[in-house]
C-alpha cells in the first residue's frame, strides 16, 4: 500500500513538472502565456485612458511687483551702495579750570547748539616731595649733583616751586609721605611733603561730532581759548 501512494506522489509530480514545462500542449493542456501582446489584448479601450492633474498641486505663479514697491526697492538698494555720510569724531580737550571753562564758553557760543559741552572733570589735589627753594643756579646745580651721586631721581618743581627739585609727584598726601620715608633712609634729610595742587573743579570740553569740513574751523575759534591745551579723540 505504502508503495503504492509513492509511485502516485512521483507520477503527480512529474505530471506537475510536464505541464509547467508545455510538454503537454499537443494534448491542450499548458499554462496560458504572458506575454506582452497577450497583455495588450487584455486592455479595455486603453484610448480613453486621460491623465488628470489634481487641485491644488501646482504652486500659484508669484504676482509682479507693484511699481511702486519695485521703485522703493530701488530707492532702497541706491541708498545702501552709496557711500555713508560723514558722521563726524569726537574730539575733547581738557582739564580745564573755573577760569579756562569760562573763556571756552564764550568762544564756543559762536558754535551750533549743541555741537559743544563741558563736561565737570574735577581736578584731584596732588602732592609733591619738595627741595628748595634755593638761593640761586649754583646752589640748585649742587644739590643736583648730590642727589645723582645717591641715585635719587629728580625733575624741576616748576611753577612758584622754583628754584627748587621735586622727588615725586603723588595723588594723595599717605602716598606723599611714604615716599619721603624711603628717601630718608636713601639719606636724603632736607625734603619735605608741599601741596603741589589744591583739588578743585575741572571741565572737559567735548565736541560729539566735528566733520572734516567743520574741523578747521572750529579749531580757529576755540583755540585762543584752550589755554594751549589740544583736542584729541575722545576714549
């Protein structure tokens, strides 16, 4: 029996195997084919076939410009390539005391308004280690001397501190007094702390924006007010 289910398992399978390769076409049996002209003949009416194009897929064409927006971009476009205008620098000069500041306002009212200020800068007090004040050239050159032979730096007091020597400048009265301490043990025994310069309001003059062409001129008319002083960029 178990032989038997076995030769009818291979003669199906070959059976299977003939009629997938079209040996058995003489006896009209074969798979149908699949070829292309076979599919074309399958096609119902393929001439009405239309392609259709769906709402709202194709983007809406971008409107022109109006004129009048076209002509402010333009304008806009000029305005950037031209070159900028001058905007002017700022100068400033100073310090400048009570009485300065008050010739530096006459002679800056003859300038636009607002084209000038004077801003309040106080003057800080300073000290001074002083020697002096000598009787003459000859005793100053001595002392000169002496002090170079102990390595002590110098310079001129200036003002109505002359004849005399400053040993240091300081910008208050402790640090003053420290220094004549170092200089004592230097054996220097005849200096001692003088108030170089009393604290007292000051002023800056600013100008916020001279062009080149004002520059000049401007500079005419402060300068015999400026007390020698000169304008420089303001920082």
């Amino acid at each position: 029996m178990l032989r038997l289910a076995v030769i009818a398992l291979l003669l199906a399978n070959a059976g299977y195997y003939a009629y997938t390769q079209g040996w058995l076409r003489s006896a009209g049996l074969a798979q149908p084919e699949q070829a292309e002209p076979l599919r074309m003949q399958q096609q119902i009416r393929p001439e009405t076939l239309k392609v259709l194009r769906t709402q709202g897929t194709t983007a809406a064409p971008t409107p022109p410009a109006p004129p009048a927006a076209a002509a402010d971009a333009g304008a806009s476009a000029t305005a950037a390539a031209a070159p900028a205008a001058d905007a002017g620098e700022c100068l400033q000069a100073g310090v400048f005391d009570d009485k300065q500041a008050a010739a530096l306002r006459t002679a800056a009212a003859s300038l636009p308004q607002g084209s000038w200020t004077l801003e309040p800068t106080p003057i800080t007090g300073r000290w001074m280690i002083y020697m002096g004040r000598f009787d003459d050239q000859d005793t100053l050159d001595k002392k000169r001397a002496e002090l170079r032979a102990r390595k002590v730096d110098f310079d001129r007091a200036g003002g109505t501190l002359e004849l005399g020597l400053s040993l240091g400048r300081f910008s208050t009265e402790e640090a003053a007094q420290r220094g004549l301490t170092t200089l004592n043990a230097q054996g220097v025994r005849t200096a001692r702390v003088v108030l170089e310069r009393q604290a007292a309001p000051g002023f800056t003059l600013k100008l916020p924006a001279v062009t080149d062409a004002q520059r000049q001129q401007w500079l005419a008319t402060l300068r015999p007010a400026m007390a020698g002083k000169t304008l420089g960029s303001c920082g």
